[in-house]
C-alpha cells in the first residue's frame, strides 16, 4: 500500500493546516511501515488529489497546496527508480486547464495492453479490436470540485503512451449522475464499467449522497443502480477497493457523524448474485441484503 500527501492537524499557531509531500509504503504481511525518499524533481504538498498506480508508476494529479491554491498538474513516480518528474500534459483544442481537486480516477487496461511504462505501453499487434466499441483504455477521472467552486460531473480520460500525455473529454450517453466530489470510483473489468459510489454535492438538499451509477465503457452509458431493500449509507470520503466481484466499502463521513465500524460488500458477479439470493430466501434473516438493478447486491457485515 502506498500512501502519498495529505495534510496534517490544524496548527493553532500558524494557523492552518500543513500539507505534504512524503510517500510512505505499507508492507502488511510484514505490518510495516517504510518511508521513501525519491529523488529527482520536488512535488509540491498537497491533499485531497487524485492517485493511481499504472503499471511502474504512481501518478498525481490535481489538489490543494498549504495556501489553498487549486493545483491542475500531474506528477508521475517511477516505482523503480524512485523518482519524480512533472509529466507534460495536452488539454483538448479549445480547452485550458483548470484546478482540480476531490476528484476520482482509476486506470482501465486489457491484459493483453497493461503499461509498464507511463510513455511507453505493450502492444500485441495479434489483438482484434472491436471498432463499433467505445472502449478506450487509459486514466479515467469523473467528478471534483473546480478552483471556480463549480462541482463537476465530467468524465475525463488520459491517454498515455505518448508524449506529452494527453487528455480527452468523454462524452457519455443517458441520464449522468449528479455532480459530485468526495466519492470513489472503480474499474469492474467483467462487466468493464466503472462504478461510482457516493459523495457529496453541497448545492443539493440532501447534500450527502449514497447513490451507485456504472459507466458502461463499451457504449459510453450512464445506468443508475435501483437500490430497495435496506438503504446504503449516505456518505463522502469513504474508501472502496474491488476484491473479486466485490466492491468492499468502508468508513467515510456523513453530515451528522462519521460513519462506523460496518463494511459493506457489493456483490457484481451476476452468478453469485443468484445464489446470495436464494440463500436469503431460505435463511428468512436480516443481513442488510439490497439488490440493484443489475442484479447486484449489498452485504453489511460488521468487524
């Protein structure tokens, strides 16, 4: 596990609240701790940024520095050399960039095309691509908040292989789900959609979010997740990881507590679906089971 950045308690004295730039790495299996020193150029300390290993790299885009200052630039470490460098980036025609941060992203790769570098990718020329697909592999972003205050919905894609790295614009299909930031995204390669969960959006009534939309790549559409049952737990700055066909969701804050000690499992795996299913209805029990519209499900279990 890698951690990057972040910011430190409230210093009464300076009055505000550090940020940083230290990169440490959690070895579980050994439960250590082990700080890093890279070299090369000096990222700026920052929180609240978007972060994503692809292939060799770790890369960083976007947050809040220590004078909350919106930051648009994007930094790659070399996870073999240990060492920074500023990655020069291409905005769309007609596009400037602009401060970003609480956003999401999350690498989309096939197998066969997996990067192992941030400018240099394998290719398999055997590899048949299908050209009525919109898929696109590259860094996915969706959502943040702008330097301008503006809560964004927009899905942005970069592209890397090529110097400088280029962004793109997405423009999806359907119904999008509201603006939002704070909330997580993960790439479901089975059903190859992303899944969104979460968030806040403060120009809302209900301004804490508990909602799950996929963005089905292939066809660029938008498909919200009809939740019954027991409702999922309106909260932001949650984490979610995918383990198997489960989206594992844990912690986060809500408006009137952070939320607590429960981890929530969402069951993608359209097979285990049907038989968590029919386990409920023999079982009679309360778990916290809800289904969705894809025929997913939520599982609350507690620690």
């Amino acid at each position: 596990i890698i951690i990057f950045g972040g910011a430190s308690k409230y210093n009464n004295v300076i009055k505000m609240r550090c940020c940083m730039n230290d990169v440490r790495i959690l070895k579980p299996k050994l439960n250590e701790w082990k700080y890093i020193k890279p070299i090369g150029d000096v990222i700026e300390a920052r929180r609240n940024h978007a972060c994503e290993i692809v292939g060799k790299s770790l890369i960083v885009h976007g947050g809040i520095n220590d004078h909350e200052h919106y930051l648009n630039d994007l930094w790659e470490l070399n996870l073999g050399t240990l060492k920074w460098q500023k990655c020069p980036t291409k905005e769309p025609d007609g596009q400037t960039s602009v401060g970003i941060a609480y956003h999401q992203c999350c690498s989309v790769f096939t197998k066969e095309n997996q990067p192992f570098s941030l400018f240099r990718t394998f290719k398999d020329t055997k590899l048949q691509i299908d050209k009525r697909s919109a898929f696109q592999e590259g860094v996915y972003f969706h959502g943040g908040k702008l330097e301008t205050g503006e809560i964004t919905d927009q899905v942005r894609l970069l592209r890397i292989g090529n110097i400088p790295i280029e962004w793109a614009v997405i423009e999806t299909k359907g119904s999008p789900p509201q603006p939002r930031y704070q909330h997580t995204m993960v790439y479901y390669e089975q059903l190859r959609s992303l899944v969104i969960y979460g968030g806040r959006n403060d120009e809302f009534r209900q301004p804490c979010l508990n909602d799950v939309w996929f963005l089905q790549l292939d066809t660029l559409t938008w498909l919200e997740a009809q939740i019954s049952g027991k409702q999922v737990t309106h909260r932001y700055a949650h984490s979610t990881v995918l383990m198997g066909s489960k989206l594992v969701i844990f912690g986060g804050i809500n408006f009137e507590h952070y939320a607590n000690a429960d981890v929530e499992f969402l069951e993608l795996d359209q097979q285990a679906v049907s038989k968590l299913q029919s386990n409920l209805a023999k079982k009679h029990d309360d778990q916290g089971i809800v289904t969705i519209e894809q025929g997913a499900l939520i599982e609350q279990r507690q620690l």
